[in-house]
C-alpha cells in the first residue's frame, strides 16, 4: 500500500524531529520544509496528502503560507493542519479564516498527536496506512 504523504512545515528542530519520528513510526511518508517558501514549493511540487503547518515561522508567516497553498488548484482541498502556540488563543481563529481545515496546539502532545492528526486524514478517499 502507498505510504500517506505529510508535508511538515515547521522551522524549530526539534518540533520537526518529534513530529517526523511520530508519523513516520505511524507509517507515513514524510517530507519536511523548514521555511515557508520551500514549503509552498514541496507542497506544489508533491501534493502531499496531508499538511502540518507551524504558523510562527521567520520571514513568511504560516497564514500567508496557508493562502499561498490554498491559492493553488491542485492544493485548494489538501486537509491542513495549523501547529499553533497554546498561548496565542487568536492564531487559531486567523489560521482558519487563512484556510487550514483544523488546528493543533503546541506543545506537541507524542500520546495524542497521531490521533489528532488522523481526524483530519480520515474522510480522505484514500486509505490509512
Ligand atoms: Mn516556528
């Protein structure tokens, strides 16, 4: 069976390192940006199944991001999660008016976190892996 695809957008280390371990563990496949921009271009360039979206990231936040890949065709119904602060209550609101299908909230939580990510995998047409 095809391995999912996530597309992990995500500029902190070890974020991307806890998050990468926990899907790929999981069976997925893994791709990883560490800026906005080459997440923009992975996302185009991959179509990934699913997106994982910090949304405090240097230079190109993670809202504009967010429209930036909803902005493209191929891209406008990938399920995307935010990766938001649990101490910035507002950036789960904007990331949603910017076009994620959910949100959740940091600090990433290892025992819950493959559960909250498949909500928004199942209902996919596809498979879980
Ligand atoms: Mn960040």
């Amino acid at each position: 069976m095809t391995k999912l695809k996530v597309l992990v957008i995500e500029d902190n280390e070890q974020n991307m390192y806890l998050v990468s371990f926990i899907l790929e563990k999981n069976g997925y496949e893994v791709i990883q940006a560490r800026t906005g921009i080459e997440g923009v271009d992975l996302a185009v360039l991959h179509e990934p199944d699913l997106i994982l979206l910090d949304i405090q990231l240097p230079v190109m936040d993670g809202y504009s991001v967010a429209r930036a890949i909803r902005n493209r065709p191929s891209l406008a119904k990938t399920p995307m999660i935010a990766v938001t602060s649990y101490a910035m209550p507002g950036d789960c609101d904007q990331a949603m008016a910017a076009g994620c299908t959910g949100y959740i909230e940091k600090p990433i939580d290892p025992e819950n976190f493959m559960s909250q990510v498949e909500q928004f995998v199942r209902g996919n047409e596809r498979n879980n892996p």
